[in-house]
C-alpha cells in the first residue's frame, strides 16, 4: 500500500467517514492533467493518514461522455444518505470546461453522472465547484470563473436545486482574484492583468464565522489565502486576510478534522507535473496554520 509521498496526486481532498473510522483522499488522479485524454478519479482509504489502500477506480467516464481529457478537482461531498462528486471536465479544444455532479452509493464509488452536464453555465470556462449547504439548509456550488475568459479571475456561487442536479437562478461573483493583498498578476490577458482564481472551500467555524480557503499565485508561485464573509453568508461581501496562509508553491486544497477532533489542512504541492503529493498542515479553526 503506498504512502502519501508515493502518490501523484493534485487538488487532494479528504473526505472522513466516521462510520468507517477511514479518510478517503481523492484529487486530480490522471498522469497528465492539462492535455492527455481523461482516464477518471482514483481515490484512496487510509485509516491513519499516512499510509493508504488504493488506487481505487472512484469514476471511469460512460462511453457517450461529454469530456475527454481536464478531468480536473474532485469533491466527495456526502449528502441526504448518498455521495457526490463535483468535478471539472473539458474539451480538447479549450472553449468548454464547467463543474458536473456524479453521484455514488458509497463514499468510494463507482460514481456516475447525476447533473446534465456541468452545472455551471454553459457559455463559461468554469472550474472547482464546491458544495456549501447554508444554515438554512439551500444548497450551493461555490466555483471559480477562468482568467482565460474575464482576466481576473472570479469566485462565484449559484444556488442549486434541493436533490443538486440542477443551477437555480444566475450565479453571483463573490470577489475577484485581484481583491486579495497577497495575490499577484502573472502576465496579461485582453489587454489586462491576469489573475487566477481555483480551489475555494468553505468553512464554518465552532463560533459560526464562515471562511474560505481559495487559491492565486503570490509573490513565491502558487498560493493559498483565506476570505471571510462579513454577513456569516456564501453572498459575502468577502473580506481578505493580508497574507496567504501558503504562500510558496502549493495550493488547491481544503480542511478536514480528524476523528480526535483536529483540523488539518491538506494541499498539493509542489506545483509542477508528475511532482506535486498531498501535504497537511495542522490548523486552528479559524484557519491559521498550527505548525
């Protein structure tokens, strides 16, 4: 069974099943993310974090799938009594990538698709859909509007419907990659600074404040930084801490309690093909780094 160091893995997320007394680890799998063809998502199960069971086949595309190749993030979000898989998938051509919900009976899988096609909308270049349940119990897809399409990047949510297989209504820009202090342009697009945003995951802590982990590049490569929303909503306004909680080549990621209560943080770095591993970093609840 492999360790954590052994495995190729971006975008890692953690999923802790109580029930099992295991974490599922799933990411972006595939050996050649950006170009080859898409092959699925492995996951893996580990009841120690350090060593895991796997690769096992979470999702393999159906015959008549849309997607080929960007088989990118996925979340295992468990949700009335089943398991779903919100995914980034494209094209070859580059002119359609959204996030699509797969569902499972199981947290390992084998998923299939659930939603039409990707939920986000149909004319943008999307990516890293999340799923954030509000107080009140709507459900949402926070996600991510590509700098390949509006130069600086945007976080934005949409509502979906109670069984998640649909967008309800327009969607809602929560704030731009240009907004935080740490994060920095990496070139020009249409005329512009670029800014990218990826990888928002949404946290409420034990005081009822809601933060959001997301990632840019900062002043040392790809990073991570830390929002929170003013309201205690997903619709902001979102305010941004002054310093990134990675800053120096890594990111794409979220946090996880363990079963004796504490919150890590996992990420994947470095940031370069086939180098980049799972890492985690222990944190407080409201989302500093411990270590």
């Amino acid at each position: 069974m492999p360790r954590l160091d052994e495995i190729q893995i971006r975008d890692p997320y953690v999923l802790a099943e109580p029930d099992e007394g295991a974490y599922y680890l799933f990411g972006s799998t595939d050996a050649d993310i950006w170009a080859g063809p898409g092959k699925g998502f492995d996951c893996y199960r580990s009841t120690d974090l350090a060593v895991w069971e796997g690769p096992i086949e979470a999702f393999r595309p159906p015959e008549d799938f849309w997607s080929s190749t960007q088989f990118w993030a996925p979340e295992c979000h468990p949700y009335r009594g089943r398991w779903y898989l919100l995914a980034t998938f494209g094209v070859p051509a580059g002119d359609r990538r959204g996030t699509q919900v797969l569902v499972a009976d199981r947290p390992e899988g084998p998923y299939v698709p659930w939603s039409d096609g990707p939920v986000t909308p149909p004319e943008w270049l999307c990516l890293d859909g999340t799923l954030h349940v509000a107080e009140d119990g709507q459900p949402w897809m926070v996600f991510c509007h590509e700098w390949m399409q509006c130069s600086d990047g945007e976080v934005c949510a949409v509502r979906l419907s109670e069984d998640l297989h649909t967008a309800v209504g327009d969607p809602v820009v929560l704030f731009r990659g240009s907004a935080a202090p740490w994060a920095r342009s990496f070139g020009e697009h249409a005329g512009g600074p670029a800014f990218v945003t990826d990888g928002p995951f949404l946290h409420r802590t034990q005081e009822g404040a809601l933060l959001m982990l997301w990632s840019s590049f900062g002043e040392q490569g790809y990073a991570m930084g830390v929002a929170e929303s003013e309201s205690g909503t997903v619709v902001g306004p979102w305010r941004q801490r002054s310093q990134p909680v990675w800053g120096e080549d890594g990111g794409h990621g979220m946090a996880f309690r363990t079963f004796d209560g504490r919150l890590w943080l996992t990420l994947h770095s470095p940031n370069t093909t086939p180098h980049e591993r799972a890492t985690f970093v222990p944190l407080t609840d409201d989302l500093h780094r411990a270590d």
